[in-house]
C-alpha cells in the first residue's frame, strides 16, 4: 500500500510541477499510474495529455484509459460513458472507436440498467459496424437484456439446437 501511494504522489507531484513534458513522457506516467491501481493520478496524467497534446498520438489513448479507469477502479460508469461518447465525437475514425460504442451499449445495459439506452446503443453499434467482430456480442446482448443468468442459461442449449437445424437442412 505505501508502494503505491509513494508511487502516485511522485507521479501527481511531477506531472503537476514540471510545466509540460513531452507526450510520450506524460504517457508513460498514466500508463504507470494506471498499473499501480491509482485512477486519480491516471485520470490526471490523461487529462494534461487531452490538454497539451490534443492531436498527439497518445490522446486517443489516454481519452479511453479515463474511460477505463472509471469502469475498472472508480465504478463510476456514467463517467465512463461521458468519456467514451467524447471518445467517439472526437475519434469517429479510431480503431477503438466500435468498442467504446460497444461498452456503452454494455455499460447501460449489465451495470446501470437502462435498457432502453443500451438497445439504442447496440442498435447504433450494429448499424454503423456490421462486420465488426463485436456484432454478435451486441446481438446476444440485445437478446437476454433483461434477463438473469438462469434464464440465459436455459435458453442456450435451444438456441443452438435451432441453428444446428438450420444448418444442416
């Protein structure tokens, strides 16, 4: 534990007081803070990437570490949604951009419970990606929101019995 809040006063400390570091420097600080489980120094770091190095190569990255390290250490989904939607407005083109899509979509739908809003975003997933390896992960997602476990469970082996009937006619 004391490992790693040295670890993050250091990295906070630094990025804070040196006025501006060269990106790939600042990246590997997120990138170190983020390993060492510390989303505020991460989420920091990633932010003066954003500000000072707005069409560098690492802000693409550091936009979807934000979204990460909302997810995986604060819990804080609806954060996590803000940033991959500014994600995709601002990198429509990148090749995390389906999966930030993807992750509203799942974010919505297994962690807040907003059915309504995750079919919008796997149906916007589906339609603006349909050869992307993530479709039929959005169109299971899509057909068992709602449903627990269980039910999942026992629908499965119907479901493949279906498609092994309309495989072999």
């Amino acid at each position: 534990m004391k490992k790693v809040l040295f670890a993050a006063v250091i990295v906070a400390g630094i990025s804070a007081g040196c006025g501006k570091l060269p990106e790939a420097e600042l990246w590997r600080r997120a990138e170190f803070a983020y390993a060492n489980k510390n989303a505020d120094s991460s989420i920091q770091v990633c932010q003066k990437i954003i500000e000072q190095y707005p069409q560098g190569e690492n802000a693409p990255k550091a936009m979807f570490m934000i979204a990460d390290a909302n997810i995986n250490m604060r819990h804080d989904y609806h954060a996590a949604i803000a940033q991959f939607y500014s994600f995709i407005q601002r990198y429509p083109d990148q090749k995390k951009t389906p999966v930030a899509l993807f992750q509203i979509g799942f974010l919505y739908n297994n962690e807040l419970k907003m059915f309504d809003s995750a079919k919008a975003a796997y149906q916007d997933f589906i339609a603006k990606y349909p050869t992307h390896e993530l479709k039929s992960s959005a169109e299971f997602e899509l057909a068992t929101m709602g449903k627990n476990p269980d039910e999942i469970i026992k629908e499965e082996p119907l479901a493949k019995k279906q498609v092994t009937r309309k495989g072999t006619k």
